[in-house]
C-alpha cells in the first residue's frame, strides 16, 4: 500500500479560494467545508492533523463569530489538530483572540498561497514530532522496566 497523502481540513466559504488551495496543496488529500456544520463533521470524519480555518463563516461571513465557534469545536473535540486561522476580519484582535483560544497560527488575507503553504507544512511537521512523541511516552509507560529484563527484571531491582 503506498503512502496515503496527510489529510489538510480547508474551512472556506469563498469556493474560488477553495479551488485554489485544492490545487496548490496536492501532496495532501485536501477536504473542503464551507460552514461550520460540514466543518465538525469533517472534523469528526477525517481527523486531520492540520486545518485552515477562516473566520467569516455563514450565516455571518462578515464577522467572526462562525469561525470562532469551529474553533471551539476544534479544540474541544480533537485539541492536538493544529488549526492555521486565516482571515481578514480585524486582523490584530482576530489574530490574538484565535491564538488565546488555541489556535497554532493566524494568516491575515488575502492569501498567499506559498507563504500559507509554509506554514502548513510547518504544522503538519510539529504534529508529526508531537506524535511521535505521545506515541513513545505510551509505550515507555508500557514497559515499566528501566534497564530492561536483564538487570531491571528482577523484583529485588
């Protein structure tokens, strides 16, 4: 089985803007939600380890009140994905609040394609390391020897 591209959750209401990070990001398997609704249940579906997420969402695609409930969705429901906060709605106070909230990182618009993209990869890469870091705490907690059976396995050690 080859390996299957990341998965990168795009949460976009403008579908230009959706095409275009369909077709700039192919070394990921990009899924698109265009609300906040097909957003959790993306979420819940795919997993993903990153996302994209704009805050000016319908019903209210010219405030933030949208974004910031997926937001808060994200965090409660899977709070390891790395969300990237893109938007242009009052960038310096969006760009606080969304990081306060537990955002990994903020991108004012309009986009620029390859600097998002950097960061993207970015995320996806910090995820990976944080992986493997739960991965390898589990399994030390699994074997509770120290220094193995050879001189750990005895009771009197």
């Amino acid at each position: 089985m080859a390996n299957k591209k990341p998965t990168l959750l795009v949460v976009e209401d403008d579908e230009g803007l959706q095409a275009q990070l369909k077709w700039a990001y192919d070394d990921f398997e990009v899924v698109i939600a265009g609300d906040r609704d097909s957003a959790i249940a993306a979420l819940r579906s795919e997993m993903p380890a990153v996302m994209t997420l704009d805050l000016g969402l319908p019903p209210d695609p010219d405030g933030t009140k949208e974004g910031f409930a997926v937001l808060d969705a994200v965090m409660e429901l899977k709070p390891d994905t790395k969300v990237i906060v893109a938007s242009g709605h009052g960038a310096r106070e969006s760009a606080l609040q969304a990081i306060e909230c537990g955002a990994y990182d903020f991108y004012q618009k309009p986009v620029d394609i390859d600097a998002l993209g950097l960061i993207v990869r970015r995320a996806f890469n910090l995820y990976q390391i944080e992986d493997e870091n739960r991965r390898l705490v589990n399994h030390a907690a699994e074997d509770n020897t120290v220094l193995g059976r050879l001189f750990g396995g005895a009771p009197e050690m």
